[in-house]
C-alpha cells in the first residue's frame, strides 16, 4: 500500500523515522503541516499513484473534493507527529477518519472494542448467586458496592441512588448510623423500593435489620452478635450475607450463619487502613470457600492520596485475591468519584486477565500523568525577549466585569445579573464575544484563563475560585 504522507519542516525528521519501513512518500509542503490546503494536496496526489493519504491530524481543511477528483481517500493522521508510527502499524486493522484525528478516533476505536469484551466476558462468566440479574462471585467481573451513609438524613435519597447506579455502582448500599430507628429504614426503602438495581442494608443493629428485609437483597453486616437474633429472619428472605468476625472470628461467624439457614454468604475477612495493619490484614482474603467483599473504601478514605490509583491499586490486589465485591464510598470531598473509578479498574481487571500486567488494554485510569510523553521538534524563532512582570495597574473594562463559577458540571459567566451557561470555556467565551460583553484585549485574556481554570476544575472533580489558583 502506498501512502503519501504531506507534512512540515518542521516535524520532517519524526515523519521521516516514523515511516520507515513502508511503502510511503513523505513530501514538505510548508513549515507547519496543519497549514496544507485542498489545492495543495490535489496536485501532489494527481504526480503521484497512491492508495491513500495521509495529512496531520491538525489541519481543519476538508478534503472532500481531493477525494472526489483523485480517487483517493485522505485520512487524518495523529495530532502529534510523534503518534504518525503507532497509527502507520494500526493500518489494515483499525480504520481511519476523515474528520477525527487518528490518535483520537484509535483510542476511541479501542476504548469501544475493549467495553464489548468486558460486555462478552460477563455474559459467558460463572457465578456464585445473581441479584437482580447482577453476577456474583465464579469468574464475573467484580462488583462495585457503594455506601450511601446515614441514609435516613440524605433529602432526596432516591436520587443520590441513581446517581450511584449511574456512575457504576453495580450494589448500592444504605447505611444506617446509631441514631437510626426501625421507621426510618421502612421510609428509606419504600424511596428507593423502585429502583432496579440491587440494594443492600449496612447496619449491625438486628432490629434495622430485620426492618429492612423486605425490600434489601444484601445485609451488611452479620456476626454472632447478631446472628443469634435475626439470623433466622435473613435466611428465610433468602438475601445475601456479608458476615464479618467479630468476638469470634471469621470462620465461625460463617458456620453460625449456615447454622442459622443462611445459605448466600459473602466472607468480609476486614480489611484494614494503610499504616494500621493493612499488608497484615491481606493475608486473610484468601482461601475462602465463599465470596469475598473486600472493603476498599475503608482504606481510599484514611489516606491523604488522589483515590484514582489508589482504587486501581485495590482493585488489582483484590483481583489476585479472587475477591468478588469492592466495597467503596464518597464520603468527602476527596474520594469524590470513587465509584466511576472502582468501576472503571474492575473492567481494567476483567480485560487484564490472560495478561502479565493491566496495561495497554485499550482503557485505562490516567488522568494527569500521560502514557507516552510526546516529543515534538523545538520552536523556531531569530530573537527572543523575556518576559517582564505584569502591570500593577489595572484598567476595568467599560463593559462590564464577570463573576465566573461553576454550577454541577456547568461553567456560569455573570454580567450585571445576565447569567450565560456552558459546558465548555470555548462556548463561554465564544457567546461573551458574541454578545459585545467584552473591549478589552487584556479582559479578554483574562477571561479565557478563568473560564479554562473553571472547566479543568469540573474535569477534574475540583472545586473553583475566581482569581485563585487552580
């Protein structure tokens, strides 16, 4: 296959390495390659017999009528010329764009493939129990539990429900503190008793137990301090058990709950926070003839580390341990988003399971850090001047000033009580210029920074303040 590959001056020599070892011609047609044009291209493709081109991933020009007078398709290429090697491998087996560029629109392709077979892989797994459709346990995908606290005081609980549903959770759990009574855990499940999910109930009171069986399809926790007293209950509603040790340990607790008529457990060996026992505390998840619920949570919440890769950590070490349910929470400020990310590391581990390591799997967990560091070539320039400091003094524009915020995931432009929305800083500031609402080049700027500062502050699940630092 022959491939005509248009490119800058500028980024010649990464091309130039890129393409080696195909079948392509690599022509100059400026500096920067992001600049060619449909006339341009047209003439190179008619002094030439190829089988397809490709053009930088940033160039904005339509090709369609190249296309239509050559006979030959013309894809974008990567955004960086650093990529043109991974994505010049990739063809024959993954298609190119003609709009999306090719870095972009493979990971995309990836990202796709690699969700349908995390779909093929729990359709074919075994199972230890399922709820509501959910597999438990054998060889399925672990499952995401996540712990909505104090229930009874949340105003609109069956919302905070879906939204966990929502976000991945595949069990949402209602935990019940002390102050909890038996009529607040009826109100509780008669909110949410619609929801189609799994529900379960966290609470070691008996009597919030037995409150909460006929609508709970799992019970956290069982032990023989309360085994005794409502084991009978739970064994005839026939949910599942996540028995815990208590005075006695796991293991008995567990014969207690059998003996009780319980015939669905989960073993809850405990795991224990970073820095009070937690490596110690591993030794105790495996060989258990049960499932076993493995309380991340509890360590993501008592330990001052951004919960991302310390959910992805968990969730591999708990998928050595042949743990089946991944209990997590959002409780502050900081583990906000820990139920999309447990999700989203027990479909890393599904996919990682005939690998040695869960990595290149078409999905991943990077947030700020990159993958591959890409290399460009230097900027050119004849002179250069350093910057100075910033002028003290400040000139208000006569139009006006904003008050910019964030609402949900929603950036809010303000100006003289006219509010302006928008998901992305490019629409704010795009409907600002629109609108007349802006005169001043350095208003303007300052502008694009704070709205930028806002939508990263969304992205990133942090909070936003005008003229602070992100």
């Amino acid at each position: 296959m022959r491939i005509l590959l248009p490119t800058g001056s500028q980024t010649l020599d990464i091309v130039r390495h890129a393409a080696r070892g195909f079948d392509a011609d690599i022509v100059v047609t400026g500096e920067v390659a992001a600049f060619l044009t449909p006339d341009k291209l047209e003439s190179l493709v008619k002094s030439g017999n190829y089988d397809m081109v490709i053009v930088s991933g940033l160039v904005t020009a339509s090709f369609d009528s190249v296309e239509q007078s050559t006979g030959t398709p013309v894809f974008k290429g990567p955004r960086h010329a650093a990529d043109l090697g991974r994505v010049l491998s990739m063809i024959g087996s993954i298609p190119l764009s003609r709009t999306v560029p090719a870095d972009e629109f493979i990971s995309g392709v990836q990202r796709e493939e690699a969700m349908r077979n995390v779909g093929r892989s729990e359709l074919a797994a075994t199972f230890a129990y399922t709820v509501r459709g959910v597999k438990i346990g054998g060889n399925s995908r672990m499952k995401v539990l996540a712990e909505i606290m104090d229930a009874h005081r949340v105003p609109d609980l069956k919302s905070a429900v879906e939204i966990a549903f929502s976000s991945g959770a595949d069990i949402v759990d209602l935990g019940f503190g002390f102050d909890a009574g038996e009529p607040d855990v009826v109100r509780c499940f008669d909110e949410v008793s619609a929801c189609d999910g799994p529900l379960a109930i966290d609470t070691q009171d008996p009597a919030l137990i037995a409150a909460g069986l006929f609508r709970a399809d799992f019970v956290l926790s069982l032990h023989d301090g309360n085994i005794p007293l409502v084991g009978r209950e739970v064994a005839d509603s026939g949910v599942v058990a996540v028995v815990v040790p208590c005075r006695s340990d796991l293991l008995e607790n567990i014969r207690m709950a059998e003996d009780a008529g319980i015939s669905c457990i989960i073993a809850d060996p405990v795991l224990q926070p970073a820095g009070s026992g937690f490596v110690r505390s591993l030794g105790s998840f495996s060989g258990n003839a049960y499932p076993v619920f493995f309380g991340a949570g509890n360590v993501v919440e008592l330990i001052d580390a951004d919960s991302i890769g310390v959910n992805c950590l968990l969730a591999a070490a708990a998928k050595e341990l042949g743990c089946s349910v991944l209990y997590t929470s959002e409780h502050s400020d900081k583990t906000r988003g820990s139920i999309r990310e447990m999700r989203r590391a027990t479909e890393m581990m599904v996919l990682s399971e005939d690998r040695p390591y869960p990595k290149d799997l078409g999905i991943d967990m990077l947030t700020i850090k990159e993958k591959r560091r890409r290399r460009e070539p230097p900027l050119s320039y004849s002179s250069v001047s350093d910057a100075g400091p910033c002028r003290n003094d400040l000139v208000y524009d006569p139009r006006g000033n904003f008050r910019i915020g964030i609402e949900g995931d929603s950036i809010v432009a303000v100006l003289d009580q006219r509010a302006v929305r928008g998901r992305s800083w490019m629409e704010l500031f795009s409907a600002i210029l629109e609108a007349g609402d802006v005169s001043l080049l350095d208003h303007a700027a300052y502008l694009g920074k704070e709205l930028y500062k806002a939508e990263l502050a969304i992205r990133f699940g942090r909070s936003f303040e005008q003229d602070g630092e992100f």
